[in-house]
C-alpha cells in the first residue's frame, strides 16, 4: 500500500477534488487540447502570454486524479513566468516522473508527484497537461495525444 | 469488509477449485496479495493442457506444414488439421473445411471486409452495426466504405444496454450489405439474440456477421443454430494463445470469395501469366501460420467444450448475478448494463472517481480489471462516460473474487471520500 499512499498524496486527492485555474481564458494567446487515447482523458489548457511571460494559465477537461492534480498544479507552477521557462520545467518534471534518482531540484509543489514512477501506466496521465501546454505554444492545434 | 446482503455463490457441480488447480498463474501474490483476476474479457488465462499442447509441439514434432515430405512436417500438418476440427466441432460448423485460421477477430473481420464486402460495394450501401461494437467491428468496415463512398450505420442502444431491435429493423433497408454485430459486449455484458437478428436481415436478403469475440468463452456456440453467415472468433479469450483466431464462414460464400493476402500455402498454380489459387480455406491462409499456436487453440477450445459450456455459462451467470448485487451496494456507484440477458462482463463508474484511478487502486489489492474505453469509443459516448471500470469473469473466478473486488472498491471509496 506505501507505493499506492505515494502516488495519491493529500496534495494530489485535494487538488484532484478543487482543481487550482479550473476555467477558461477567453481570450486567450495560446490554447491546446490534450487526449490520452488510453483512457479517454481529455483537457483543453489555456494560455495567455505577454512580453514572453505567462500572465495566466488555466485548464478544463476531464481525467483521472493523477492528471488532474498534475494539470492543476502546472498552472500553479507557471502563472507569471517566463515563457522560456517552460521547456527546462518540464524536462525535470518529466525525469521526476520517469526516472529513479533523486528528486531534480527546483520543482517545488510539482515534487509531490514523484510517486508515478512506480506506476509507468500513469506517466501519460502525468504529463498530459504538460504535452498540451507545449503545443499550445508552438501554436498547433490538432490535439496532442499522448500516445 | 461489509457482510455480504447477497448469498454467495453456492459450491454447485462445477469444481471450481479443481478449475483453478490447472491455471498456473493464478498462484501468485500482486503486491503482497492474492491475484484476484477479473480482466478475462481482455484475455484469458491459459490453462496448464494449452501450455502443455504448445510446448509438446515445440519440443516434440514442430515444422513447417503442408510443406514438407518429412516425418515431422506430416506430424505438423496432422494436428494442425486436427485444430481445424476441433475448432470446427466447438461452435458446431458443418465443415472443418469452413474454418480459416487467423491472427485474431480483427484479422477475420477485416478479411471478410475485404473479400466479401468490398467487391460488391457501392456509393450509398450501408454496412450496419450497433452501437454497442468494439471498434474492430466499426474500423474495417469504415476503411472499405470509405473508398466507395459507402457509409457505417448504428443500429441503437437502450438505456439498459440491450439492442433496440426495433430501431435495427428501421435501419435494415434496400442499401444495406452487411449487418455487423457483436455476439456478446465486451462492456456491457449483453448477450444479442443473434438468431431473430439474423432473421431480421436475413428477410430482406442481407447477411450477418458475427464477432463471437466475447461469444465463444461465455456461451454455446451453434453456427448452424444461429444461422448467421460469418462468425468471427479468437483463441486468446478462450484459454488459448494470442495471436490466433478463426472466421467461420459458409463453404459457399468462402468460395465465392477472392484472396486477402497472396503470398505463399494460399496458391495453386504461379506463373508470371497469372496465378491460381486454392480452395477455401487455404485460400485465406497465406503464409506461414502459427502452427503451435493453432494446435493450442485446438487444445484449448477442446478443455473448454469438456468443461462444458453449460456448466461454464451457468457458473459464471451465477457470479455475475452476484457481482451485480455486491456492487450494488457500494455508494456513489453505477452499474453500465443491465440488460436482462448478460454474460459474465460488469462494467461501473463512480461517482468523483475516474475508473483509471479506480484501476490502479484496484491492483494495489491485487484485483486486476481493465479501466479505460474497451475500444468501443462510440458505446461510452453512448452512455456519455469517459470511460469505465470492467471486471470481466472466466472459468476459474469465485464469489471470493467477487469479495475481494466490492472489499477493494469500499477501498476507492475511502481514498476518495
Ligand atoms: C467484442 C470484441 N470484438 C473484437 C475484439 C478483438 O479481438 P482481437 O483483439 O483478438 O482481434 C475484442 C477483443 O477485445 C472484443 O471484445
């Protein structure tokens, strides 16, 4: 049961139940669907840059626990930073949920994540909003699947 | 644990226990728990006898078949016949002659999609489905319509998950080439009555399609009975291997049909002037098969029909019955089909819990069920669900399994408040 109380954590179930930024941005600069054909999981994040800075980012959609929380918290995480900091982000935050080592520094909140490692089913569910938010930067807008 | 409301299935003439002595990979923990195997809609598990039947052809006589003037590749081509008559006697085809060995279902209803379907297909023809299919019963028919401006049509789902039979009869019309349906849904359970479908189509001159993927593991399979045209089945969810499957067809409509692949045992006569090819059903067996693997899905449908499929049907029923009840019970949970006739599928979602998460919870306890779409998109669209949770019964499940699903869902319930 430790693996299963590692991966739902109190932050992930509390986030899970009150998604943080869980909305619109109408208008918005950037915006992309994510799906994960596996389970049906789907989210639509909204961005809205200016000056090379996110002023705010948001999500709707419907997943799992584990996608959501991680959807909630990435809003968390980026609202009011650089646009440049996206990519090196989401680069630890993809070795947190992947990788054995020890927790990359620098994640703050998005640490507590760190339990879908001993779930490789779940990495998908975890990067969903992540994949999403890239593509809504490079501006495209076929829906990114994560398969 | 709650006390169960329901009696638990009584230990009847079917020996359970003696079931699973023959099932090797049930004896093993999962995190630190019994397996309690709930996922035999997406595969089976193999029984010791089809392991064993594998493995005899391997060490013992294995070669290539149809081939060979040596001893061994005789002994290949007899059990490999042999399948062919065992799986011809278990869904009771007049002729060993009208099985085609197969990957799987899909490969089989691709087949006819190609060598049936296609060459008589037109702008504006209909291939009817319902809405309850797998996707391997929508997409090969899609891909072919596709190119002829033809279209797929879906014959109606009720709220309980039972075939509208009266919305089918709507859609069966002068431009209908095929009905297309599933003998059992993989997500809700529902047994169609095939034979008064058949009749249906039949009036009006079209033929029927079978997908017996989840048919064949759960019920008596009659062909004849059933009266349908094609019936398309595949080992793995019959306690035998991957990778194998069958299409029975009419002898008359298999002759009538052109080759799917071209390529090598599926010939009579090559030459750069035009080639010749051989009877149904080498016909459609192009290339090199599986040839352990069909002598496994021999044995295995052969343990299968000694079980009984009666007594298999019943014992499942009966679990299924009680599942029902179990789940029931739980808080915040819905049942996905109910329909009145129901093989052993239970499929749920739960209030403010997606079924991935249910999942994953679920094989903490050592309970394995499939969560997801169960590759039948349109049918959750249909019931407006992202997704579900399914625990799916073989031959070897009990009412302890059924314990320990309702234990680990009450779980679910408490993480999720
Ligand atoms: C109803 C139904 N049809 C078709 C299939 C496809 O079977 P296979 O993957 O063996 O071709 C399945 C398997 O999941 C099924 O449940």
């Amino acid at each position: 049961m430790s693996d299963l109380r590692e991966l739902y954590q109190e932050v992930i179930l509390d986030h899970n139940k009150r998604p943080r930024n869980f909305r619109v941005i109408d208008p918005a600069s950037h915006h992309a669907e994510g799906f994960n054909p596996l389970c049906g999981d789907r989210l639509t994040v909204f961005i809205d840059v200016a000056d090379g800075v996110i002023r705010d980012l948001a999500f709707q959609g419907q997943g799992c626990a584990i996608s959501t929380a991680s959807a909630s918290l990435m809003t968390e995480a980026l609202k009011g930073r650089p646009v440049a900091e996206v990519e090196p982000l989401f680069a630890k935050f993809h070795d947190l949920v992947t990788t054995d080592g020890p927790t990359p520094p620098g994640l703050g909140k998005l640490g507590v994540l760190a339990g879908v490692r001993e779930f490789p089913s779940r990495v998908k569910c975890a990067t969903l909003a992540w994949h999403a938010l890239k593509a809504a930067l490079d501006h495209r807008s076929a829906p990114v699947a994560t398969e | 644990m709650s006390a169960p409301i329901v009696t638990p299935v009584p230990a009847a003439a079917f020996d359970v226990e003696a079931v699973r002595a023959q099932f090797p990979v049930l004896a093993q923990q999962i995190r630190g728990k019994h397996l309690v195997y709930l996922d035999s809609g997406a595969s089976a598990q193999k029984p010791e006898v089809v392991v064993q039947a594998v493995a005899d052809c391997y060490r013992g006589y294995y070669s290539n078949i149809h081939r060979g003037v040596h001893a061994l590749s005789e002994r290949s081509t007899t059990a490999f016949e042999r399948a062919r008559e065992q799986v011809a006697r278990f869904v009771n085809a007049p002729s060993p002659r009208e099985i085609v060995f197969l990957r799987s279902t899909t490969e089989a209803i691709n087949l006819v999609a190609n060598s049936f379907l296609e060459p008589q297909l037109g702008p504006d023809d209909e291939i009817l489905v319902t809405e309850m299919e797998h996707h391997s019963n929508i997409v090969p028919w899609q891909l072919v319509a596709d190119r002829y401006g033809a279209k797929v049509v879906a014959a109606p789902v009720t709220d309980r998950g039972e075939l509208d039979l009266d919305g089918l009869t709507r859609l069966i019309s002068g431009r209908t080439k095929l009905v297309a349906v599933t003998h059992v849904s993989n997500v809700l359970g529902t047994i169609n009555p095939i034979a008064d479908i058949v009749r249906l189509a039949h009036a009006q001159g079209v033929p029927v399609l079978v997908d017996g993927a989840q048919g064949v593991p759960h019920l008596a399979v009659d062909v004849q009975a059933l009266g349908c045209d094609f019936y398309a089945f595949s080992a793995h969810k019959v306690y035998g291997p991957s990778g194998v499957g069958a299409l029975w067809a009419r002898a008359e409509l298999l002759a009538a049909m052109p080759p799917y692949q071209g390529g090598g045992g599926m010939i009579r006569r090559v030459s750069f002037s035009g080639t010749t090819f051989a009877d149904p059903p080498e016909r459609f067996e192009a290339g090199t098969p599986d040839v352990a693997g069909v002598i496994g899905f021999g044995a295995a449908v052969e343990w299968t029909r000694a079980l009984g499929l009666d007594a298999i049907a019943a014992h499942e029923h009966e679990l299924t019955q009680y599942a029902m009840a179990r789940l029931a019970d739980i808080p915040g949970l819905r049942l996905i089909g109910t329909a009145a006739d129901k093989a052993g599928v239970v499929s749920f979602v739960m209030d403010g819990v997606h079924p991935h998460d249910i999942g994953t919870i679920l094989d903490g306890e050592g309970v394995a069920v499939r969560v997801g779409h169960h590759c039948a998109q349109p049918l959750m669209e249909r019931f407006a669900v992202p997704a579900t949770a399914r625990a799916s019964f073989g031959v070897y499940n009990t009412s302890a399994d059924v314990d320990a699903l309702a234990a680990a869902l009450d779980k679910v319930r408490h993480w999720f408040g």
